[in-house]
C-alpha cells in the first residue's frame, strides 16, 4: 500500500464534508464562537438562553424542507433512505436528515466530437445532443452516482458503436436511423438509472479532407453523366419529332394529292355528262327540226293526210313542257324563242297541235288530218 493512499481518503472524505456543509452551519459556527469570546461579559446566564433559542431556531428552520414543483429530493435519516419528497414543504428530521436534489425537467447533455471508422473503413468525425429527464428519482439516487456524467460517457460509447456499424453513404444520409439507434442503445441502459432519454439529435458527421475530396470528384463525375444523358435524350426525342414531323407532312400531302385527284375525276365526269347532255339537247333538236322541215314539205303537196313518227310528238310534247317551266308562255313562250329553233320554223309551230291525231304507242307512225 503506497503511502499517499491514506492522504487522498483524508481529502476525499474532508470534500464529502464540505458538501454537506450549509450557509447556516456557518453561521451558526460564528455564533458559537462570538458567543464563547463575548459571552463571560454579560453573563453565562444571558449566553445560555441565546444558545438555547439559537439552537431552537436552528432545529426548527432544519426541519423544514420546501421542495419546487420540477425538483424531487430522496431523503435519507443517518445514511438510510426514506422517501422521495414532493414538490411543497416537508417535514424531516432536523441535523439528521440530508436531501439530494434532483431536476425532473428535460435536460440536454452535449456529447463531444468523437473520431469512428465507419463500416467501408471512411473515418468520421460524429458529435451529438442528448435530451433526458430523470423520471425516477430514487433510482437516479440509489443506482448511479452521477447520472449526467455516465448518460453522457454511454452517449460518446454509442455513438462511435452506431458510425462503426454503418456504412459512410448511411451515416450522411439516414440521420433518422442514427438518432433512432443511438437513442435505443442508451434506453436500454439509462432506464434502470431512473432516466428517460426523450430525444438523441445527432449534429453532425464530418469524413476526413481526404474522403470529402473524393466525394467532390464523384459528385461532379455524377453530374457529368447525368448531363450527358439529358443531352442524349434531347437529341433523340427532337429526331423523334422531326421524323413524326415529316410522318405528318407526308400523310397530309397525300392526302391533299387523293382529294386533288378526286375532285379532278369528279369534275371530268361532271364535265363529260354536261357534253353528254348538251349533245343530246342539240341531237334532239336538230330532229325537231328535221320533222317539221319534213311537214313543211309534205304540206306544200296535195295530199290532205299526214304520217307524223311518235318521236318527233315525244320530242314536241317534252319541249313544250319545259318551254312552258321556263317561260311560263310569256316573253317568247313558243317553240321557237326559248328552245333555239330557227325563225322559219315559227310559222309551222302555230298549227294547232290539236288537230294530230295520234296512234296507240306501238304504231310506228301518227296520221294528221287536214281540213
């Protein structure tokens, strides 16, 4: 046994002592001692009763203990625990009895920067805060001697634990995990110490320069590619929409040619049953007037009956129908005006077309009287 053991007990247990000693312990030490110097003046008799109420005071202020509405305090008579005081005044043994206070109030322990290996061999710097509460306080009284201290020493052993078991992407990336994990560690332990940790934030992660330069350079060669891709699909999307582009224009041009072409078709056919129906027009009178030629000659002779054929009456009852629809007998209404027969033959349209007699339609020729 070295012999500087003896000294650090004697020191250990003096600052034990020191922590107990209150400002009234103080005082009351000067008191006894002005007392004892001062008292042989007056009288012993006078410096007994002020020790008397002196002491009387000293045990009743002792024996009160006001706690606050976020403290709780165990309290302990001659180094055995009693009871955890709540929050108003409480009654205790006075000189006996100590009290330890604790704050049941959300708390924040700050844990340092700590150096860790992540998973892929990356080395990081992670620091963290730690918010707990004391919920038990017997517990934090009984079981640990300083709570803040070990929570914060298990918060740096965590920590480095949680880098070393991630990988370096995982670390920068999934905070939530981390807080997650490094709060279920000390959960796990902190409980029996009568704490609660609410929350763990972890306020950075920060890789060697080394590691972060290779980062840069893989973010730029990222975004190089992605560059090159955009431009890739630029110059294939637009000769995408100039082949469908010409698609459409050569769709609409032969489109344009087919309607073209039919319309084309349409119009020669119009135009060949307009000639077709002019020739017909001009055919049929140009046998009007070859038949009335014909009576006209006949006419001259001295016969008193004529054989008129049933296609020249035909011919003359469908002219003068449409004359009769165009004209309305009015403005020259005759044969001759609308229907475009020659001025000779007006006279022989006069005749009244009465006095034809006309044969059942399967004779081959219609015999005139005249009178």
């Amino acid at each position: 046994m070295s012999s500087d053991e003896p000294t650090g007990r004697l020191f250990r247990a003096l600052g034990r002592a020191s922590v107990r000693v209150r400002t009234w312990h103080v005082a009351l030490v000067a008191f006894l001692v002005a007392l004892a110097i001062y008292a042989p003046a007056p009288g012993w008799a006078y410096a007994l009763a002020a020790l008397a109420v002196a002491v009387v005071s000293y045990l009743v202020v002792d024996s009160v203990e006001i706690v606050q509405a976020y403290e709780r305090r165990p309290y302990t008579v001659f180094g055995r625990y009693e009871r955890v005081l709540g929050p108003g005044i409480n009654l205790v043994l006075p000189v006996f009895g100590e009290t330890r206070v604790f704050d049941v109030r959300t708390q924040t322990i700050e844990v340092p920067t700590q150096e860790a290996i992540t998973r892929d061999n990356s080395p990081v710097r992670a620091s963290a805060i730690v918010y707990l509460s004391v919920v038990d306080a017997e517990k934090a009284f009984l079981e640990v001697e300083d709570y803040r201290n070990a929570t914060a020493y298990l918060a740096q052993t965590s920590l480095r634990a949680v880098v070393g078991d991630m990988e370096l992407d995982d670390t920068l990336s999934e905070r939530g995990e981390m807080n997650a994990r490094v709060r279920e560690q000390l959960g796990e332990t902190v409980a029996a110490w009568g704490v609660d940790v609410e929350a763990v934030e972890v306020k950075a992660v920060l890789p060697s320069a080394a590691v972060v330069r290779a980062m840069e350079h893989q973010t730029a060669a990222e975004r190089h590619r992605r560059a090159a891709i955009l431009e890739a699909q630029g110059v294939r999307r637009s000769a995408v929409e100039r082949a469908e582009g010409a698609k459409a224009a050569a769709v609409l041009r032969a489109e344009g040619r087919k309607r073209a072409a039919v319309l084309e078709a349409q119009g020669d056919a119009a135009a060949r049953v307009l000639r077709a129906t002019a020739a017909e027009a001009m055919g049929e009178r140009a046998l009007i007037e070859r038949g009335f030629d014909a009576i006209e000659r006949v006419g001259a002779g001295p016969a008193e009956t004529y054989v008129v054929p049933q296609e020249l009456t035909t011919l003359l009852g469908r002219r003068g129908r449409l004359l009769a629809e165009l004209g309305g007998g009015s403005g020259g209404g005759g044969i001759g005006g609308g229907g475009g027969f020659p001025a000779k033959s007006v006279d022989l349209v006069e005749l009244e077309l009465a006095d034809l007699v006309e044969t059942p339609a399967d004779a081959d020729a219609v015999e005139i009287d005249v009178e």
